[in-house]
C-alpha cells in the first residue's frame, strides 16, 4: 500500500514534540528528547484524531494559564527539570520554583527549553507488541516494527536536519538502549561518543562539529535510572561545564 503525501508529512512533522523554545543560531536552546510519548497507546481512531487536528504542524508548547506546575506534573518531567535546574547552577530541590521561572516548555517562552520524541506516535510502553492493527489501513504499517524502521530512515534524518538548523547548545537524550537511534538524529559525523561515570550512573556524550553537545543518559525513574537527586545534581554539573 502506497503510503499517502499527507500521512508522509505527518510522520515527519512536529507529531510527538512538546515545543517550547526550538532556539536559533543567536540563541542556542537546551532540547530534551525522549523516545516517544507514554500513557497509552495509539489507535487508529486516537490517530486519526489528532492527525486532522494540524497541532503537529506547529512548534506548540504547554500552555500558560492558572494550572500552575503544568510543566512537572509527570514524573518524567520532573526528572527532566531537575536536570535542567542543576544544568542552569541551581539545586535539584528547587526544580518546581526554576520550572516556573523559567517558564519550562511553556508555548511562546524565549528562556531556551524544548521538549520532544524521536518518534511520532504514542503508547504505553516501548513493547513492540503494542500495535492497533487497524492503523495499517491509515499508516501503511503492519507492526510497530515497520513502522520504527521507516521512521529511523526517514524521520530520523529529518530530525538531524533540524538541529542541524537550529545547532542547540545541549540535547538531553533519555534511553540508553536508544543511542543508535539519538546518534542518527542528532550527531554530525562519526565521532563516537565518550562514555563517563558520573554520579554512579554512565553518561555518553559527544561534541558536533557545529559545538552541539549530545548526551545520552539512563532513563527517569527506572530502578537503574536517574532518580536520585544526587546522581541529578552530579550530572547536571558535569553537563554545564560541557557547554561553558
């Protein structure tokens, strides 16, 4: 089955990002990528949904209203503003206050946070089982495993074409099963990336060609992951002086 224009566009479009401050040349942003949106999975109605919605055309963002702490409400964001407070010289106690501060993620904040996956699509866990049969009719895939293959050959490379635009200063990757993949959407060239013990966890970095750091780190709250705010704060640390 010949896979439509529209659902090309979708797939390589801004489908599993947050948003928030994408950055530019002048002023370079911290991205934080995951592997794709969690809670529940994708089914070729939820899908169709959101596909004739347009958000994932645009750059959006959290939006900014009277729900405080929209930004940390899941527990992955939270580790991720930790981070980002220790990154930014703060302790990892103060996340909630930086969060807001900084305005974290929020649409149409220019402080230099932006969130996003590698994959378009969501679901309940990283299980390639986890596939609606019904979403080949509408995606052309038959499993999940098609579909990930399509989307390291030409997704992937579209995400590295971005960062490539926007050379931010440090990509946080989260899933160190994942590298191969964080290493087709985020590095220029064939350096391999430097592996460090830091904080009793490892950390893989490198540097671009363009001064982009990417570093790919254990995932948020997994038993072996990062949870502690030690292990945070000593990664945080390690991280600002990357990018000084």
């Amino acid at each position: 089955m010949l896979m439509k224009t529209e659902i090309q566009e979708f797939l390589l479009g801004y489908s599993g990002y947050n948003g928030g401050d994408i950055g530019s040349l002048d002023r370079p942003s911290i991205w934080c990528c995951g592997i794709e949106w969690g809670g529940e999975n994708s089914t070729a109605i939820s899908v169709q949904k959101y596909f004739e919605s347009n958000e994932w055309k645009t750059i959006n963002g959290f939006e900014e209203n009277d729900e405080k702490e929209k930004n940390i409400t899941a527990p992955y964001d939270r580790v991720l503003c930790k981070l980002l407070c220790a990154i930014n010289s703060g302790k990892v106690e103060d996340y909630a206050e930086f969060a807001e501060n900084q305005k974290v993620w929020i649409k149409g904040a220019k402080t230099g946070y932006f969130k996003m996956n590698l994959y378009p699509l969501w679901f309940i866990n990283t299980d390639p089982n986890n596939w609606d049969p019904k979403l080949d009719e509408l995606l052309t895939f038959a499993d999940k495993g098609e579909y990930m293959r399509w989307c390291r050959r030409y997704r992937l490379p579209a995400i590295n074409q971005l960062m490539q635009k926007h050379s931010p200063k440090l990509i946080l990757c989260f899933g160190i099963k994942y590298e191969d993949d964080f290493n087709i959407a985020f590095s220029d060239g064939y350096k391999r990336f430097q592996c460090e013990d830091v904080g009793g966890l490892t950390v893989r970095w490198k540097r671009n060609e363009n001064g982009t750091v990417v570093a790919v780190l254990p995932f948020p709250n997994k038993p072996t992951g990062l949870k502690s705010h030690t292990s945070i704060q000593a990664i945080g640390e390690y991280l600002r002086e990357l990018i000084k």
